[in-house]
C-alpha cells in the first residue's frame, strides 16, 4: 500500500470537504532581483537578515531563506483556515516528501531518515535508544557539546552503561588526522558499542575527519557479532550543511544534526539519519505518527513501516515548520553544496589568515579547511570572550562566546557572509591589540 491510500484506508479520514482555495502568503516585499543561485549577492538577498549589521552568528539558528519562509506561510495560513482537513490531507505524505529532499541531499533512502526538532532532540533519541545494557561501553571525547554529555549521563543514570572520555587532541590548533585516529582506537575495548563524537566541535572549530574515522572503525568490527559491533555516531550540526559530503561519504554509522542552522532549514527542526544495522539496534521510545498507526488499525503490514518513520517522534508538531524542510535542502543544492563548502572555506581561511598574524590573537581552530569548517574560536591576550563579543558588538558585529566551561570568542562566516565583511570582522578584531 502506498502513502496516499493508507490515509483512506485507515479510517482517520474525515470526509471529503474540499479546501478552501490557497490563501494569500503573509509574504515579504518581493526581491530586488530574481533569484540567481550563481550570485552570492543574489543568494543574501533571499534573507531577511538585518543589512545594519555584519551577521558573524548564523549558525546558532538559521534565518528563512525565502523558498523557506515562503512554504511556512503557506502550511501556516492553510493550517489557520481549516487544521483539521489541511493535516488529514498531507499528514500521511508531507513528512515522506520532506525524507526524499534530505535523502537527495545525502545521497541515501528516505526510509533511513528520521525527523526531529532539533539536534538535541536526535541525540536525545539515539543515546537514549540504543540497545546497550551495564557494563556496555561508550567512547566519547571531551570536546562534545553539552547535548551529547548530557544524553549520555542520563542514559548512563538510567542504564549503568559505562562512559569513557577520550581526548583526541591536545592543543586544537595543532589538530593531527592521524592521532585523532589513533587516540580513538586506543580507547577503543571490547566492550566499546559505541565511539559518540561531534564532526565540527563548537568549542574549538576543529573538525574530525569522520570519514577515517569510520574506516579505522570497519577493522574493528571485522569478525565481531552485529550486536557487538562499534557503532559511529555522530553530531554533525556544524558541519552538515557547509562540507560536501554525502551518507555514504561520510561513512558514520548514525547522523545527528538540526537542519536550522547551517542548513537554513526551518527552526525547531532537525533529522537522524543511521544505516538499516544501526537502526536495528534502537529500540524507539516516542510512538510515531506514521504508518504505525496503519498498523495499529490493521490496515498497514507491518513490512512497509521503514525505520525512519518509527523512529520520527510523532504527536501534532509545528507542522508548518516541518514541512517546509525540504525547502532548504533544495536552495542548497540549487547553490550547489560544491560551491557553498568553497564559499564558507574561503570566507573562513581568509579571517584565519588574517588572525593568525595578530600578536594578541591566539587561534585555537585549525588554519587547515581538512581539520575546520565554518566556527574560528580564538583568544584575545587580556580580554575575556565576553569582553570581545561585547566590542564586536559595538562595531556592529554579531560574534558569539563557546558556551562551555572555558569559554571563547568565536566567530563563523558562512554562505550569506562576504569577504568585506571577514574584512571589517577581522579589523575590529585588530583594535583588540
Ligand atoms: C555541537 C553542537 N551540538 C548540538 C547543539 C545543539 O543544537 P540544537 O539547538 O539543534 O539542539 C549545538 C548548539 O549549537 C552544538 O554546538
């Protein structure tokens, strides 16, 4: 049975009044120019993001592109004029459509990709899923964000599983692919089930290279039981959406990212996307809202329930958000994901390159595009991450300070950011001295 009919067939229909006639968009001031995807200019132009400032911040949440917004608008207004009906006609359908834009993006099965809210809500369901019972091990670092370690420690109250910290570098700066390696199968034991790590580390802006990783993981489990096998996961928010890589790519067991921040996907969202064995060794806790419920009804085998839909927690959501998801995969790929890693690297090399040659400035985020994405954290001799966010501020730049226990000052240029702007960041950041 395919998705459309399962909504008749399952006796959640609510009888065939027709919709009201698309409403008009509470829409923005029509652009200056039409789109054209080739054009960084073009692309800015398709955010309403402030012109009076210098926007180093982004990455924290993302503003709507306008495809985006556009979408919202509509999902919105129609939810607005009639919930009921607009939900029953799309519910079944709309969250498949927004898995096939994601599963084009990362070049794998919409079947393998689950929605969430956020990227806390992903770690969340991964880490507390995950078959693991006392004395199963998880082999995380200490660079992770506050989301990761605290997923782990309750599953760790909950479970008596077994928490190891391993740090894969010492100093950020003089990050090294082949130790980071090694220092990971180092800690690696027997009773390892799983290595958590973060692609690109908001403390520092190193990013690991997942792709070895992942590789150095495959020996390893040649010749263990599935279920014993090591499984990589990864937070992966502040790189998905800059580099150019796909699933397969990549190679990581499990892909945890929020789409509402490099990805300008609609806040409040965010996907899972893990491999078939991966998935079978997650035991779902939210009940979804997909086929499931057929199930539940009886009128949908179970064999055509992927684990993308049981694993998407279900209850009514911002479904105007939702659903406007594959929005901002397409705009992304319209750019071309070659050209916005190229783009985002750029803007970031040359702030490094710039940096790098202030005496008062210590760069702890690698100089390397290999070992960094789009987040430059770095030190100003005498003055505090508070204190230098506060100046950028000043000069009318939106900079940001790590939230973790030692903070720092960072800043990320990314796709909507120019090279005159790195210019005017990197020069407020010179006064410093
Ligand atoms: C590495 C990392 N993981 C997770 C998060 C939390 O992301 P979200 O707001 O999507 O839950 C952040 C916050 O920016 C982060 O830096």
């Amino acid at each position: 049975m395919d998705r459309r009919s399962f909504v008749a067939r399952s006796g959640l229909a609510l009888g065939a009044l027709p919709l009201a006639a698309a409403p008009a968009l509470a829409s923005r001031p029509a652009p200056p120019r039409a789109f054209d995807p080739t054009d960084w200019e073009s692309v800015r132009d398709q955010f309403p993001l402030t012109r009076d400032r210098v926007h180093m911040a982004t990455f924290l949440l993302a503003s709507h592109p306008r495809p985006v917004a556009e979408a919202i608008a509509r999902h919105r207004d129609a939810f607005d004029r009639d919930p009921a009906h607009y939900w029953e006609e799309h519910f079944m359908t709309a969250e498949w459509e927004q898995r096939e834009a994601v599963a084009d993006y990362l070049d794998s099965d919409p079947a393998l990709i689950a929605l969430t809210d956020s990227t806390t809500m992903g770690l969340g369901l991964v880490y507390g899923t995950l078959r693991l019972g006392e004395g199963d091990e998880v082999l995380t670092t200490p660079h992770d964000h506050y989301s990761t370690i605290y997923a782990l420690k309750h599953r760790q109250a909950r479970d008596g599983i077994t928490v190891r910290r391993v740090a894969l570098y010492d100093d950020p700066a003089a990050t090294d692919p082949d130790e980071v390696v090694g220092r990971m199968l180092a800690g690696v034991t027997d009773r390892t089930r799983v290595v958590g790590v973060t692609w690109a580390h908001s403390s520092t802006g190193v990013k690991l290279p997942i792709a070895r990783m992942a590789a150095a993981l495959g020996d390893v489990n040649v010749g263990r039981d599935e279920a014993d096998r090591v499984l990589l996961v990864v937070d992966g928010v502040h790189a998905f959406g800059i580099e150019d890589e796909t699933a397969p790519s990549l190679g990581a067991d499990v892909l945890i990212a929020g789409t509402h921040k490099w990805m300008f996907g609609p806040r409040g969202t965010g996907i899972v996307h893990a491999t078939r064995e991966a998935w079978r060794r997650m035991t779902p806790v939210i009940p979804s809202f997909g086929p499931d419920v057929g199930v539940w009804l009886g009128v949908v085998p179970p064999d055509v329930v992927t684990p993308g839909d049981t694993f998407t927690p279900g209850g009514f959501h911002s479904f105007e958000h939702r659903w406007a998801l594959g929005e901002a995969f397409r705009f992304h790929q319209r750019i071309g994901k070659d050209r916005i890693e190229a783009r985002i690297h750029g803007l970031n090399t040359q702030a490094k390159d710039a940096l790098a040659g202030m005496r008062h400035v210590r760069l702890l985020t690698p100089r390397s595009p290999e070992l960094s994405a789009g987040i430059i954290t770095f030190e100003v001799k005498g003055h505090g991450a508070e204190a230098v966010v506060a100046h950028l501020h000043e000069r009318g730049i939106t900079g940001s300070s790590s939230p973790y226990p030692v903070s720092y000052p960072r800043i990320a240029p990314g796709a909507l950011n120019s090279p005159a702007e790195v210019e005017r960041t990197v020069a407020a950041i010179a006064e410093l001295g």
